[in-house]
C-alpha cells in the first residue's frame, strides 16, 4: 500500500475550506498552516492577472508531497522524520530535535517550526479557555512513536501527515473530506483499481518539481482554463 492523493485543479475553486478544515482537525498554533492555496502567477497573494477585462486567477494547493524518495527524510540527524508502511512521511515528535535540517531540505517549502509553545501561543492571541479545537487525543504508530499531538512541543519541526489520526483508521484526511467541490481524491496508489490510480492513467497528471527525483504521492490533475 502506498496512500496518495490526487487534486483535481479543474475542480478546485480556491475557498481554502481545505486549509481551515487541515489547520482545525490538527490543532496547528497561531501562524502555522500545513495547507496552503496559491494563485499561480499574481503579484500578490490571491490577486488576478491580466488587463481590463481579461482577468483571471487558478488556484494550486500546496502540503506535504509525500515524497517516496524524501529529502527530509535523508538529512534528518536522529530518524524523526520517516515512512511508515503506507508510504506516509511523519515525523516522530519526541524525537525531532529541531536542527531544521529537513526544513532546508524540502523543496516545496511546507514544513513548519514551532517557536513557542504552541498552547501559551492560543492564549496569547485569545482563544477562549474551554475550548480547544483539534482531535483531542495524542495519536502513536504501531511502533509507538508519537505522529500527532492536539499541542506539539516547543521546538519541533512539523508538517501534514495525512491526517494521521483519522486514515489509520480508514477515513480520509480532512481535506479531502471538508472540499466543497470534491476536487480532492485520496486512495491507494498501489491499488490499479483505486480510483487515483485511474485519474493519474486517465489524466495527464503531473507532480511538482518531479525533475529533483523526490517522487511526489501528491498528484495533480491539470485545469482545462483558468478560472475568470
């Protein structure tokens, strides 16, 4: 089993409900965002190209790639960062020692440090004391190793797992759940019948930066025209 996710850019219409759904079930701290939206092309952040009346805008969400073969996993100096047996990248976080290395290494810019203590931080910017959103509960691998906490440790290096929490149990990630427009599909790559499997064959999929050789699980399916 390899688990992958394919995003159909023809479908995506750019709301970020991924994004609010990702930062939500996983409890991110104030100014962290596993999954972001870009506009391809604009100047500035969610702005239109083009003259008079020939704007246009297409969206491309970005996470953690999945990548089989993972720079960040290869720099890491004490094993924190690995592959489990479905083929998810994670990060063990009673191991990270915050060295950053895999930040650096990561071509796609998507991981993310703590640099306070992510609960001080929700009461610094005023979340209300009896509420604390996130799935409530630390989250181990088979192995033990710690892949989610509804607070992460000061110093430590941290990034989309798939939701974790949710697809070892056979769900899928929020994302994929909370998407108005069902632009985004997870399943096994491995699976020939899985339905990824059919839109990557179907499609003229492609991944990004694929010319570094990381062999992203993160596929997209090309949009036919720019949204106007």
């Amino acid at each position: 089993m390899r688990l992958g996710m394919v995003i159909d850019l023809d479908k995506c219409i750019g709301c970020r409900t991924c994004t609010v759904a990702c930062k939500s079930h996983n409890a991110q701290p104030p100014g962290t965002w596993w999954n972001r939206v870009f506009t391809p092309g604009s100047s500035h952040h969610q702005t239109a190209i083009g003259e008079g009346e020939h704007l246009q805008m297409s969206f491309l969400p970005v996470s953690c790639q999945m990548c089989d073969n993972a720079p960040c996993q290869k720099v890491c100096p004490v094993g924190a960062t690995y592959t489990d047996e479905r083929g998810v990248v994670l990060v063990n976080y009673d191991r990270c020692i915050g060295c950053r290395y895999c930040i650096a290494a990561c071509p796609y810019n998507v991981r993310q440090f703590n640099w306070e203590d992510p609960r001080k931080a929700k009461e610094r910017v005023g979340y209300k004391e009896d509420y604390d959103y996130g799935y409530p509960t630390d989250v181990r691998d088979k192995q033990g190793q710690l892949v989610y906490t509804p607070n992460r440790p000061q110093g430590v290096v941290e990034k989309c797992t798939f939701c974790f929490q949710y697809t070892s149990k056979g769900e899928d990630p929020a994302c994929v759940r909370s998407c108005p427009s069902k632009a985004r599909i997870f399943g096994d790559l491995d699976d020939p019948d899985s339905e990824v499997s059919r839109l990557i064959r179907d499609r003229q999929a492609f991944r990004l930066k694929e010319e570094l050789g990381t062999k992203p699980k993160v596929y997209y399916l090309p949009a036919s025209k720019p949204n106007r």
